[in-house]
C-alpha cells in the first residue's frame, strides 16, 4: 500500500484530511492508525484468523507430529477467507508464493502471512548446536551464525525462527539441552541476547531479518527426572532467579515474540500461566510482542487435566495470554463463540489481534508481502562460501579438550600410524537433532579431513568397531587388530542425532553399551587413545572412556565437524572452548550444576568424607570435569589478583584486575572467568556464581592483564520478599579456569551512608 493509500485510510478514520499528505506524520502512527483501520474492518473470524498458525498442508514435517491436518485446498480456502495469520516449516518458494497471493490478493482484506521454521542452529549451512556453541563462551559468535541463518532462510522466505531456546538445562537427561545454553544464568543471558540480536539485525524491516522467539517460556527446563514434557515444581525464587533471566535479557535485546512452554509450573500449565504470561511478561517486563503456543500446547490443556474440552482449553489458554495458537485450531474453532457469549471480552481479541499486526507491520509485511519469495536461485542471496568458513571457525572454537595427558595432542602429520576407531567416522550424524529441511550443505566427515591433513592418507587405518547402541560380529576385534598395529587410536564415540533433542531423554548417561565396550577393549590395548565424544548433553564417562589419554568434546558440529575436528587433532588450532555444563562423575549425581547451594551440613571439598554429611556413599560431591573446564596446548598459569581496595562502596563499582601467564610454545586463547559467593545473606545462596568472562588471547611466553567491574547490580538476588534486593557483607571472590579453580580473595559491600 503506497503512503497516500496509508494517509488515506489513517485520516478517514480520524475524520481529518490532510491534502498536503502525510509527512508530519510519524510512521509508527500511521501504522498504529491502519492497525485500528483494519480491527474495525474485521469480522470475528477474521480477527481470530490473525492468531491462528499451522503447518502447510500436504508437508509431513520431521520435527513434530502431525495435527489437525488439511489439505491444500481447504486450508488455500481458510487463506482467502482469512483464518490463517501464517504457516511455519514450509520448505521451497512455490508454496510460499501461493499462499502469499491467496492471503495478498484474494482474501477481504489482504492482510498479509508470516512465515515461520524452526532454524536452531542452521538452514542450508549448518552451525554447531546451540549447546556446542556455548562451548566457545563467544556470545558474538552466536550473533554471527544467527545472522548467518537468518539471511539463509530469510531468501527462502521465512521471516520468523521458533529460536533461541533460552530454556537453563541443570539435567544431562533432558533432550532439549542441546538447544541452550546450558546450566549458567549468566552464561545464558549472554547468549540469548546475541543470538536475538543476530536473528532479528538491526532494523526488522530489513529483508534479512527474522522475527527471533525466545522459548520456552518458562521453567521448561527444570522438568522433573529430565523427562521431556514433564511436570516442573519451582519455588518462585528459584524461577526468577534461574530460569526468568535469559528471558528478560532476550526481550530487552528486541524479542518480539515468545513461545509459551508445554510444562506445567506448580499446578498451572504454562500455556494458560496468566501470573506468567500475563503478570511477568506484560505488567513487569512491559513485553509489547505476542505469545505463540507451542505445537498444540492450549489443546494439551486436557491432557494435563486443567481444561475439560477443547472449548475450555482454548479459554483458558487465550485469557491467560496465549495471543496465538500454534496447529491446534481450536481458536478458530471456538473463540468466535466464546467471545459471542462474552467469555472473551473483544477488547482482549482485539489486542491480540493488534500485537500480531503490528509485528507484521515492523518486519515490512504489508508494504513488501512479496519480499523474499522471487524467483530465482535462492543461494545468490547470500555468500554460501563465507558461511561453510563461519561454520568451521564455530565448530573449531566450540570443541573443548578435558585431557591431555602426556601432551598427546596435537598430532603429528607424518610418522605414526593412526587407527580412526568408532561408530561416527564418516559423515552420519554430524549435524545433530533439528533437521528440519531437506537440501543442506553436505557434511565433511572425520575421515575424509584426518586423510586430507596427514602427509600420506594411508597413514590412517578405519575400524567401525560397534554400531552407535549394538554390537558388530567381530567388530571389537577388528577394532583391537586395527589398534595394535597403529601407534595412536582416535575412538570416535558418543551419542547418534536421535539421542538429543525434542523427546529425547535418556535415563542412562553413559556411553550407549556396545561402544563402551568397544572402548574398554581398545584402551586395554595400552595404546594411547584420543577420545573425540559426539554428544548432546553432558555425559557420564566410566571405563575406559575415563581412562583414555586425550578426550575431547566435539558435540553435533555441523557442516565442517571433519576440518574442524582435524584442525584441533593436529594442531592448526589450539583449543579454546569450555564447558557450558558440568560432566557428572555418575549419572546417579544429575541434576547436577556448580552454582548449588551449601546445605547446612555441607561436606567440603576439600575435607576428608564424613558421616551425616551432604554426600553420597560412592561418590563424591564433584564433577568430573566443571563448569567453565577446558585446556588447550599451552600452560595458562593465573599469577595475580588483585583489588584495589577489598571494600566495595554501596554506590560505586569494585575494580577487579587479574594477571595471567602463558608459560608454553603456543598462542592461546583462555576464558578468564569471575565468580562471587556470598558469605551469609537473609536467604541462602549459591556457592559461586559467574559474574563475568573475557576471552583473552595470551601470546607464547608473555602475560595479559585482565580487567572486571562489579557494580552491586551484580550482587542482587531475589530476597524473602520475592523481589530483587542487596544487602551489605562479605563475599569471596574467584578469578580462575573454570568454577572450581582459581586464586581468591574476599571483599565486602558496605552499607549505604
């Protein structure tokens, strides 16, 4: 619609003519005035249209099972008569375009679709898992790849992601941790931030652009027994403390819309949570977007037993503050009643209605419905090359080392015999869950790169040795055979694509069977062994996984996992990355994480075991490998730190200054990491706490200063009150590699004046 068409419609319904047009007029009023135009053009159905969502007809789509499905006829129909605002996962233009001219051009009132996916960490490039990526403790990184995943599905034609998940995951057994940024709130309100910003750029109107959802809002991640799904019981302490924050730091970074979450919190279903979605999102946080279900969640209300029928749950769901319904139809097929009857007041459809448009109206909807959706090779939309060398250079710093005894790594390029050992040589299940669209960049295996990095590629023998979860008819002593007549054995081990992500909770964390024994027989040998262990959550390591030389955390990497994995084994990289998320030493320890709190029998870590004490008979409290841990191959010695006055004023910040050393050959890069634990406070608190990080490249042989600021925003937390406070005392203060390493000193807040 040109701008006199606009001026012309805003006008009318103000009953006030301008004929010298409509430039004193600020865009966003001239928006806001044809929103209102159009709300009061709209019948019922038409309104509840603009908040209904489905999948495209006629299009199985992996990730999620199918409901309510129409054929295309009937739902290009439901388009022309106005009862879709959009569709999601609908791969390729042709549909797009058509769906777009039935809404455009051959329905009452033209009111544009919005196309959504989900694009979690890639679309035709594939970047490392969300997790994986959090390894790099590179909140700019994630910027770059969601910038990068924009622009790739965004010629495609889609202009909203269902992502980030900003979900805190403290359960290796829950699934969908591969989808965060794992156990940290710190950690993951920097993420969410970033990858909200590299989704959305900085202008929605920007053809690039992608409407970013922050989900799952909220607690999703704290389901009882990692079981996904499952029922979640939080203090609301601990909600808002933990699970709250990334979701505020993502709106405050331009959300504009957030997808409710399929658990229940304390009784009450998120999807109809109205103290969530209506109390915290829109009267404490002032969140001006809209609500998008998850798949079917206001119809789950019944199954939850909080809704007795469908017309109930739809209610229920839409008065909480759900503003759209994702798949379920069952706002288009009962709001209209229920508004008729005067269960749903109008004004509140009507706002509904109003958060959707004016969404549509920011990313340039109304004005470019089109945009996008040309002919034309889609890859000339983007630099493909540039995005396979972000794609390496994500997967190189997202991989962490946990050990290196005997500098085993890197490897030589000539001169020793290497047997490649393990289910995961090739290029199977290198991109990890959420493979969504077909046509994605071919993967690069560890095979194929190891070969391409050594001096002779008949250096490197290949053993598969035992399938990802059974055994292979003399797989284990080929494996052996291989491994004996190599000098150095790369066992790749872990976790195949379908043992994480969405419904994928495992009760058992270890290496699946016959790959542990396969990794038994082969550390057994006496070799040196270098573990690479493909994985989606935190794993507990046992046998001869624990035992092996060298391990490395190499996650689902994506497109460039072979080259990346093979610039760390030979040493074109030295690596940086660390964990997000703490490695149990058992899988009996999860829910485990490093910020818990001391109980008022703690048994310390560096006291001998005791009776009556908070620990277990077989294990101990710790990790096996912490929060925060990760080598490279360099020696990083932490010299000093220092404070120039142990005493932080109430209304000014504590200057923190750290020394750090390389004492090795190489160039590194360290995560320099800041922790706080409060000595005593009117409610218990953590332990230690990361209050900030800075990655920092050290040259061979020299030292780096490194700098923080605390303010006492840093030292807030949610009191009896419930409400965030500070209070005067003392606190220990940390600068190290990981949270359970580093030099300390104490200061105190002093109380205001």
């Amino acid at each position: 619609m040109h701008v006199r068409r606009i001026c012309v419609v805003v006008f009318s319904t103000i009953v006030v003519v301008l004929a010298a047009g409509c430039s004193t007029v600020t865009r966003q009023a001239v928006d806001e005035a044809r929103i209102e135009s159009l709300i009061g053009r709209m019948t019922v159905e038409e309104k509840v249209g603009q908040l209904s969502l489905y999948a495209p007809a006629g299009v199985d789509i992996v990730a999620n099972p199918q409901a309510a499905k129409q054929s295309l006829a009937q739902q290009l129909a439901d388009i022309r008569a106005g009862r879709v605002t959009g569709l999601f996962n609908n791969e390729g233009l042709e549909g797009k375009r058509r769906a777009q001219q039935a809404a455009v051009n051959e329905s009452r009132l033209g009111i544009p679709l919005i196309f959504g996916a989900d694009i979690i960490h890639g679309f035709r490039t594939v970047f490392p898992v969300p997790l994986a990526e959090a390894a790099s403790w590179e909140p700019a990184l994630a910027e770059r790849t969601a910038r990068a995943s924009a622009e790739e599905a965004s010629a495609d034609g889609f202009r909203w992601t269902f992502a980030p998940m900003v979900d805190i995951s403290r359960d290796a057994r829950w699934g969908r941790g591969v989808e965060g940024a794992g156990e940290d709130v710190y950690l993951g309100r920097q993420f969410a931030t970033m990858r909200v910003r590299g989704f959305q750029g900085n202008d929605l109107s920007r053809p690039d652009a992608m409407l970013a959802t922050p989900k799952h809002f909220a607690g999703y991640g704290a389901a009882e027994g990692g079981l996904d799904y499952n029922t979640v019981d939080l203090s609301e302490r601990t909600l808002r403390e933990v699970y709250l924050p990334p979701f505020h730091a993502a709106i405050d970074a331009g959300a504009l819309s957030i997808m409710s979450a399929f658990n229940e919190i304390g009784g009450i279903p998120s999807n109809a949570n109205a103290a969530l979605l209506t109390g915290v999102l829109r009267k404490e946080w002032g969140f001006d977007g809209f609500v998008v279900s998850d798949y079917t969640a206001d119809e789950e209300l019944i199954a939850h037993g909080f809704a007795a029928d469908g017309r109930e749950a739809a209610r229920r769901a839409f008065l909480a503050g759900t503003d759209v319904s994702m798949q379920s139809g069952l706002y288009m097929k009962y709001l209209p009643a229920l508004v008729a009857s005067g269960e749903v007041p109008m004004s509140r459809l009507d706002e509904a209605v109003r958060r959707v448009l004016r969404v549509k109206m920011r990313l340039g909807l109304f004005d470019r419905p089109f945009q996008g959706l040309e002919a034309g090779p889609e890859t000339s939309r983007f630099d493909m090359a540039a995005h396979q060398a972000l794609a390496r250079d994500a997967a190189v710093r997202s991989i962490v080392l946990l050990k290196n005894d005997k500098d085993l790594l890197p490897l030589p390029r000539s001169g020793r015999k290497i047997a490649l050992i393990g289910p995961f040589a090739g290029t199977s299940d290198l991109f990890g869950p959420w493979r969504v669209f077909p046509d994605q960049a071919p993967p690069v295996g560890i095979e194929e790169a190891m070969r391409a990095h050594l001096e002779s590629p008949d250096l490197l023998t290949v053993a598969r040795g035992a399938d990802v979860d059974a055994a292979i008819p003399g797989g284990i002593a080929a494996a052996v055979e291989a491994a004996y007549a190599a000098d150095v054995v790369v066992l790749s081990i872990g976790e195949n694509e379908q043992m994480s992500g969405e419904s994928r909770s495992r009760s058992d964390i270890e290496i699946p069977k016959a790959q542990q024994d396969l990794a038994d027989a082969v550390v057994a040998t006496g070799k040196p062994v270098v573990v690479l262990l493909r994985n989606g959550r935190p794993l507990a390591l046992r046998g001869g996984v624990r035992r092996a030389d060298a391990i490395l955390v190499t996650w689902f990497l994506g497109s460039q996992t072979g080259p990346a994995i093979a610039d760390v084994l030979y040493g074109d990289v030295n690596p940086s990355g660390r964990l997000p998320v703490s490695f149990p030493q058992t899988p009996g320890q999860v829910p485990y994480y490093y910020s818990h709190k001391r109980t008022g029998r703690p048994q310390l870590a560096d006291a001998p075991a005791q009776m009556y004490k908070a620990r277990y008979l077989d294990a101990t409290n710790d990790a096996l490998y912490p929060f925060g841990h990760g080598l490279g191959y360099a020696r990083i010695r932490y010299d000093a730190l220092e404070l120039p006055s142990n005493r932080m004023p109430w209304d000014g910040p504590l200057h923190v200054h750290a020394r750090i050393s390389n004492g090795g050959a190489r160039d590194a890069e360290e995560v320099v990491q800041l922790y706080i634990g409060a000595r005593s406070a009117s409610v218990t608190r953590p332990v230690r706490e990361l209050k900030g990080f800075r990655k920092v490249h050290v040259k061979a042989g020299r030292s780096a200063d490194v700098d923080f600021t605390l303010t006492r925003a840093d030292l807030m937390f949610i009191g009896q009150e419930l409400k965030p406070t500070v209070e005067p005392g003392a606190f220990d203060l940390w600068v190290g590699p990981s949270a359970t390493q580093g030099l300390k000193t104490r200061f105190v807040l002093t109380a205001p004046d």
